[in-house]
C-alpha cells in the first residue's frame, strides 16, 4: 500500500513523494542553500509517522580562473559562510578584498591579481570561523612578441612632406 511522504528542511518542505508497495522510497531534491552546519531533515508520511535524519552542509569557495598573470581578473564565489558577516580575501598574505555574505552565507566578487613571482600562490577565504584555500598560479612565462597585421612587412609608402612656417 502507498502512502504519501513529505520531507521538511529547516521547517520547510523541500519535497514529497510516495512510497512502494513495501513502504520504500527514494527521492531528489535541491537542498536550500545556507549557512554551514548541521541540519535536520524531517520525514513525515500522511499516518504521522516520523524520523529525523542529520545533515551536513560545508562552506565551499571557488575561484575562476586558477591560472593567470598580473591584473587578471579573479572571481571569487563562495556559499555556506555567516550571513551577514565579512569574509575577507588574501592573496598569500596581503589583504586583496572583503565582501559580505548575504542572507543565505553566499558571496561573489572579483578583484585583479596583484603583482607576484611566478608560480603557485594561495587564496584565503575566510570569515573568521571558516577558512577555505584556494591555489592560483602566477605565469612566468611572458607572452609572444607581437607580429605585424598592417602594413605587412613588404609594402613600401610614400613619405608626404608638410611645410609649415610662422605667420
């Protein structure tokens, strides 16, 4: 016999679905997104039978793009932080943006990579509580020489001379 069954997070459904022959069931849904931590999902069929399962939710960051060279632009997106707190971003060291993550601990913001030696370098996310690195690599290698498009190699002007004398 089938019955109906209703999954809550934080409260909230996020899904219903109904059960096999055998009182089984499976099924997919998109998880809200909010703050790290631990979290409850509530399981209820129509009889009112219950249960509780506990889940985890990890703050993430990424970066875009991971390889680059000085004043490329690097995005910087990140979920799960506070909300309403300031996440700060180093560029090995030194300080190089903050933002603000929003009601559901998710931020995004783009900032240029500064002046560095070649090779790897880390990015800090953090807002105090968590911290996520990333790795970004610095270019070494300098880009071709220009090649002429116009005029090509082999073409020739014509100088014009211009004269020009006080009144």
């Amino acid at each position: 016999n089938q019955s109906r069954v209703n999954i809550y997070f934080n409260d909230d459904r996020v899904a219903t679905t109904k059960t096999d022959k055998y009182g089984s069931f499976g099924v997919a849904f998109d998880m809200p997104i909010t703050e790290a931590g631990t979290y409850d999902i509530d399981i209820e069929d129509k009889d009112g039978n219950k249960d509780t399962v506990e889940f985890t939710i990890a703050a993430g960051a990424t970066l875009s793009p991971t390889t680059g060279n000085v004043d490329t632009t690097l995005t910087i997106s990140g979920i799960g932080f506070k909300a309403g707190e300031t996440v700060t971003i180093k560029y090995d060291d030194t300080l190089v943006a903050t933002a603000t993550a929003n009601a559901n601990g998710g931020f995004s913001l783009n900032f240029k990579a500064p002046v560095s030696v070649g090779g790897i370098h880390s990015i800090i996310i953090t807002d105090g509580d968590t911290t996520i690195t990333q790795l970004f690599i610095m270019e070494s290698t300098p880009p071709p020489i220009p090649a002429l498009l116009l005029p090509e190699d082999t073409d020739k002007t014509k100088a014009k001379i211009y004269f020009d004398w006080d009144d």
